[in-house]
C-alpha cells in the first residue's frame, strides 16, 4: 500500500494529577506538560513498522488541533513520519468533526489504512476511529494488540472484555491502537534534527470544508467524589478482624 | 415519552450482566420506554432472558447469521436501520459498547456520550474524564438522537421479574462482508467472573512470576472470588489480558477489592473507584493504593496473601 496516516492528539501527559478548575470550566492546563497521547504514539509506532517492512512507502501524521500541536507532530516526525498535517482547530471540537477532518484528508492523500489510538486520556471518548470508519464506510479493527498486513487485507487481534479476537478486514480500514501493540521507540537526537527538515503543513478548519455536527456541550467539571478516609492494621490477624467488623467475610 | 433502543450484548447464548446495568440507566430517564434489540444469529434464547429484565417495554430480535459474532460493521446499519422513531439509542460501555456504538451514532450523524454514570435530566448526563479525576455535565444537543454508552460500574442491574412482549423485525439492510471473524481465545475460568464478582482479588507486578500469582489464585478461590490484575501484571505476561482492571481494562464495583503488589497509579484506580471495600496489602507505607484504601497493611505480599489465605479457613 501506498500510504499509511495515523493521528497524534495533544493531550495532558498521563504522569500529570489532573486538578479541575475551581470554577468549574474544565481543568488546569496552565503549565502542564503536554504530550502526545500515549495511544497514538503505539498507533504511530505499528505505521512505522509497516512501513519499515515494506508493506507502505509512506507514514502522514495528522493533528487536529492548536498550534502548539506542531510540538507533537515534530515529535512524530522525529519518531520516523515522513511528513505532518496540522489542521488548526479549536481544541472543543467533537468526535465526529474529528473524523470528518480524517475523512477529508483520506480523500485528498489517496491513504489506505489509517491507525488511531483507541482512546485519547484526555476525554477518555475512545470514538473517532470507530466514526472515521463509518464516514468512510470502511472496516474497523480497534484495540488491536496485533496487526498483521497481507495483501489487501489485514488481520488484526483485539483486546476484548472476553480475551482475544482476530479478525480480518479488507483495505482501506481503520485500526485503533490498544496498550499492548507495540513499544514506541525513543526519539535519538539526530532524529529530533532531522525532523526540522521534514514537511509540517498548515491547514484550516474551513478549508478543509467540514460541516459542523450537534455539538455536545460540556457544562461544568467537577472533581470526583473522595472516598473516606480508611484505617491501617498492623497485621494478617488485624485484616481478618477489620473485614470481619465490615461484615465482609 | 423518550423512546430508548437498547442494544443487547450477549455471547450467542446468555445476555451479558452489562444489558441489565444498562437498562437501570435508561430507566432513569423520565418517561422512559425501553427497547432492548438483540442482534444474534439465533436471538431467541437471549430475546427471552432480556424480556425478563424490569423496566423493559419490548424485546426485538434480529435472527441472522451474519449476527453469529458481534462485528460492528455488520451490526451498525441493522441497528441504524432500525433506529427511527427513537430517542435515545444506548449501549454498555464495554469493549461490545465502545467499538459499536460510536460507528452508530456517525452513522446517526450525531456524537456520542462515552461512559454515562448518571442521568441529570432528558438531554443532561454525567461522566468521568482524564481517568476519572474529573467528572464533566454534558448537554446533547436537543431534537438529535442521544446515542450514548452506559458505565455500567455506575449501576446495579435490574431484577428479572418481566414478562416484556418479544418482537421479530426486519431492518431490511445490505450487510457488509469487508470485515471477518476469525477467532476468540477466552482465558477458560470457573473462577468468577470480573465484571461482575462480588468480591475480586487483584495483583500487580510485585508478584513476579505467572508461577507466583498462583498465592493470588489460592486466596481468591477462598473467597469464591474473582482475580484481577494492573496492567504491570498484565504487560509481563503473568495473567491474560482479560484480567486487567483500570482505565484502559475493566472497571469493576465489586463490595470488595483486595489489590496485593498494587502500587495505584490513577490509571488502575479509576477501574475500582466504586468498589465498597478496598484493601491494599503493599510492601511500601508510602504507595498511593493507601490514599484509597479502606484497609491497609504493609506487609510482605508473600507473607500476607498466604497467611491470609490460611486464616479464612
Ligand atoms: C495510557 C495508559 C493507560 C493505562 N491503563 C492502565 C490500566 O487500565 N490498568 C492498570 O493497572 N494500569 C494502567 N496503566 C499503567 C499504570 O500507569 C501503572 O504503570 C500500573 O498500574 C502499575 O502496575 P503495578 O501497580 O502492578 O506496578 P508498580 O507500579 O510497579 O507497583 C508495584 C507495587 O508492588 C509493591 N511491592 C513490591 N514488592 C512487594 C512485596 N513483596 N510485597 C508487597 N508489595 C510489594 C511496590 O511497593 C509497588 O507499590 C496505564 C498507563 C498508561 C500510560
């Protein structure tokens, strides 16, 4: 296959304790570190492998989003993607907008297999790959733990609440990346160089020609509610009294 | 009124607890009318367990053999198709959930609600976000189908004392055949089952071993409980996937938990935030499973969990 495109979202690094705002319009992102979310950084390292067994010519990351996305995308490129799209938005934008903006950059590149994280750990959504597919009207595989190329079609192995799943989709499809995939590779200095000299394309939101779905509105965050404070017991015997005293053995 | 269609998870034979869960989420929107659909190759079996779930109105079935195993490209447009006239279209927020229900609400042209854990009004919900430490109100938008997933950790299910009328409909679809089963590998267990055991036993990368987990397994058994794992456990190969609790594994509410060897990263705490009773037995007094725990003792795990085990007797 020709070209693989995969999606890098900015998203609050997953070692940050997340504080909600006190006034409730969202959570503290003043300052935080921001990464890319780990599961597109699992869906970005597959496409490279893919690519590296000669199963593609080319790796597009895209992100939709800011502009400070560029620092995600670089690290992308730096990772080993052959070129960056960034489709500059407004960071609210919903799930299904998020795969118009994929549908409509498949359109133009001509791309045949496009991997995803499953979720992203800022929304926790774990959407846009399932909707692309349905824009698309293609296959979908998501939570893959394996991914295996042949020809037009692809097996793929899924983590499902009952084990593993294989299946087996005709191309073009979507694929979402789970935690077992892969083990991103780390990003070398000279990469980081390189990276500087590969092509990072600008688009807007408009361009792109997408009309807006009904939005969901979020309305207020709040923090979720404390559990009280527990006891601590000195040993085995004191456990067995304290669950005795809950009534739980 | 507020039409809700329901889509059943099941494995061919049994409803899946999720459904029941399901549909006590539902039944909390005012005026509720609950369908709940069932799409399998033979829907009867499944039609009859989900037509004795309270709350529910109607049960549909589709009988098909394209339905055998629950692919999403193949269940979607069924479910689309079938659709009209409905307000709200749920699903649980399980792996079946999460991979179907999205493809639905694109092809609704709508968005989804991941996740409900309450119902605040006819288009308002509640949900958890950045691995549960927010909780955020979401409107849908008003004169859209709702299509949304249930958390079903957030609820207890329905009793089963219905007698709801079961109907056979055609969606009257072309079905895709881009997209093919090839196998499940279950981990065979006759210990009980995660998602819904009352009590659960979990253990993390300190156990070091598969061979190890076996202290685990001992002192589940004991409590006729079910075994659980962090993803640690779960990455080094010493227990299956489908063992893994937390954010990106299951989220369990079990009345109690036990995490040994756990050390609690937000990722795991978010899987049992709605356990009743959680107790961590951890080598270190400063591991954050402590902040959460409701019984904490530091101790060795491979002396604890053994004269634990040994003590229940
Ligand atoms: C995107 C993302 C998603 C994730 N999703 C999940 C998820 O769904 N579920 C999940 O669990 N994790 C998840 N994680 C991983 C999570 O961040 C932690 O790395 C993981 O939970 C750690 O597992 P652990 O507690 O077993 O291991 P560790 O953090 O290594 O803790 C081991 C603990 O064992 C204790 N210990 C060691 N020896 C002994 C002994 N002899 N006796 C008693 N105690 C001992 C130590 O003090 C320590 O506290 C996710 C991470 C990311 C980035």
């Amino acid at each position: 296959m020709e070209k693989i495109l995969v999606g890098l979202k900015r998203a609050v690094d997953y070692n940050v304790r997340v504080r909600v705002k006190s006034d409730g319009s969202g959570v503290e992102t003043d300052g935080v570190k921001m990464s890319i979310n780990p599961f597109d950084e699992i869906a970005l390292e597959e496409a490279l492998r893919i690519r590296e067994r000669g199963e593609a010519s080319e790796v597009i990351v895209l992100s939709i989003g800011p502009g400070d996305a560029q620092q995600q995308l670089r690290t992308g490129l730096a990772m080993g993607a052959d070129r960056a799209i960034l489709v500059e938005a407004d960071a609210a934008l919903d799930a299904l907008d998020r795969a118009r903006v994929f549908k409509a950059i498949v359109d133009r590149e001509g791309v045949e297999l496009v991997v995803l994280g499953k979720q992203a750990i800022d929304d926790d959504n774990n959407q846009t790959g399932q909707m692309l597919a349905a824009v698309w009207d293609r296959p979908q595989a998501t939570f893959a733990s394996e991914v295996a190329i042949d020809g037009n079609t692809a097996r793929v192995t899924r983590e499902v609440d009952a084990g593993l799943e294989t299946i087996e989709v005709d191309l073009p499809a979507v694929i979402t990346a789970d935690l077992r995939l892969n083990d991103p590779r780390y990003v070398k200095l000279p990469d980081i160089m390189k990276a500087k000299k590969k092509p990072l394309d600008t688009l807007a939101l408009a361009d792109l020609g997408i009309e807006a779905s009904p939005a969901i509105e979020e309305t207020h965050f709040a923090p979720p509610e404390a559990r009280q404070k527990g006891i601590m017991v000195d040993d085995v015997s004191g456990l067995v009294t304290a669950l005795k005293d809950k009534g739980l053995i | 009124m507020a039409n809700v269609l329901l889509i059943a998870e099941h494995d061919g034979t049994n409803l899946n607890p999720s459904t029941a869960k399901s549909v006590a989420c539902a039944a909390n929107i005012e005026g509720a009318e609950v369908h709940v659909l069932v799409l399998a190759a033979d829907a009867a079996g499944v039609a009859a367990e989900a037509s004795r779930l309270d709350s529910v109105a109607k049960v549909l079935t589709v009988s098909n053999p394209a339905n055998e195993n629950a692919l999403a490209a193949v269940l979607a447009p069924q479910i689309v198709a079938l659709a009209d006239g409905y307000d709200y279209v749920f699903g649980p927020s399980t792996t079946f959930g999460k991979d179907l229900m999205p493809r639905v609400a694109a092809m609704l042209g709508v968005n989804q609600i991941s996740d409900i854990m309450s119902v605040e009004g006819s288009h308002t919900f509640k949900r958890p976000v950045y691995a549960g430490n927010a909780i955020v109100t979401v409107n849908a938008p008003e004169g859209h189908t709702v299509v949304a997933t249930v958390r079903t950790a957030s609820y207890r299910a329905v009793g089963s004392d219905n007698a709801a009328p079961v109907e056979a409909v055609d969606p009257g679809v072309e079905l895709p055949t881009h997209t093919r089963f090839v196998e499940l590998q279950t981990g065979q267990s006759d210990r009980p089952d995660l998602q819904t055991a009352a009590r659960v036993v979990s253990g993390g990368r300190a156990l070091g071993s598969s061979e190890s987990f076996d202290i685990i397994y001992a002192l589940a058994d004991k409590l006729a409980a079910g075994v659980g794992a962090s993803r640690a456990a779960v990455d080094a190969g010493y227990v299956p996937n489908d063992m893994q609790v937390g954010q990106t594994g299951k989220i369990i509410a079990p009345d109690l938990y036990l995490a040994i060897g756990i050390s609690g990263a937000i990722q795991h705490l978010t899987g049992i935030k709605d356990a009743g009773t959680i107790v961590a037995i951890n080598k270190d007094e400063e591991a954050p499973i402590f902040e959460v725990a409701d019984i904490g003792l530091v101790a060795d795990l491979f002396d604890a969990v053994p004269e634990l085990t040994e003590a229940l007797d």
